[in-house]
C-alpha cells in the first residue's frame, strides 16, 4: 500500500465521523518541513468551522499514528472551486464542466489540455478542446482540476 493510500485509511474516517466527504489527499515534501494538504467536502459546503474541527482531530490521531517521518504542516482546506480532480468517480461527477488536466507524457508535444469533459469510458476521459475530441488514460493524468466560470456582467 502506498503511503498515500495509508494517509487515506487513516484519515478518511476521522473526516467522516463529522458528516463530511474525504474528497484528497496531498503530501508534498519541500525541503525539511513537508505539507500535508487534506481536502474536505459536504453537501452545503464546508465552512471554517468543519475545517478546524477535522483539523484538531486528525492532528492528534497523525501524533499517535505517525504515518509520516519527519515534520509537516497539516493544512484541511475546503477543495475549493477549481477543486483537483483525484479518481473517475469525481470525474464522474463532473462530466460536463471544464476541466483542466495536466498529463504524465506530452502528447501531441503538450502536456496541458483544457475542454469540456463529456464522459468517461472505462478508465477514460473524454474531453472536448475547440473542434478537438481527446481520450486521456486516466493512469496518463498527473493532476486534474475544475476551472471555475463566473457568469455575470463582463
């Protein structure tokens, strides 16, 4: 099992026990303090209130559990509105908004692409890019985030 998928066990309880959804988990070491970024999600919205809770919570289980060597931040932030995209099923999720997603390898000589995403097949994505239709491996995905679209008066 990856260390990912530890922190994942290890975390997503915790975060449901106060009715929220365990939408990612990102661990970035940056010189010698590391960051653990936990993203949480519910219906209605997270508020700083359910940021906090968790926070306190997984704080003194990762004390006592301590998965990761070393020091780091933990930081439990809503996704946010341009909220990474971690599994299909959150692109399941999404299928019909714009989404931006950096790959692995270049293809096409690039590795950025930005569209509509229109389905997935399998473990595909399906996305549209002006008159360009594009099929991406999910396991090709390296990152992959909404982009947000504000509608009102330009």
């Amino acid at each position: 099992m990856s260390r990912d998928a530890k922190l994942t066990a290890l975390i997503e309880p915790v975060v449901q026990s106060f009715g929220c959804e365990l939408w990612g988990v990102e661990f970035s070491a940056a010189g010698r303090r590391g960051l653990l970024r936990v993203y949480i999600d519910k219906e209605g919205g997270i508020e700083i209130g359910d940021c906090e809770k968790v926070s306190r919570q997984l704080d003194s289980m990762l004390d006592v559990e301590n998965p990761i060597l070393g020091e780091y931040t933990l930081e439990v932030s809503s996704p946010g509105l341009d909220r990474p995209l971690y599994d299909l099923e959150q692109f399941r999720r999404f299928v019909g908004h714009e989404v931006s997603v950096k790959l692995r390898k270049a293809f096409e000589g690039r590795r950025k692409y930005q569209g509509a995403l229109t389905a997935i097949e399998d473990d595909e994505i399906v996305m549209v890019s002006g008159e360009h239709e594009y099929v991406f491996p999910f396991a090709d995905i390296e990152r992959a985030n909404l982009v947000p679209r504000f509608h009102g008066n330009a």
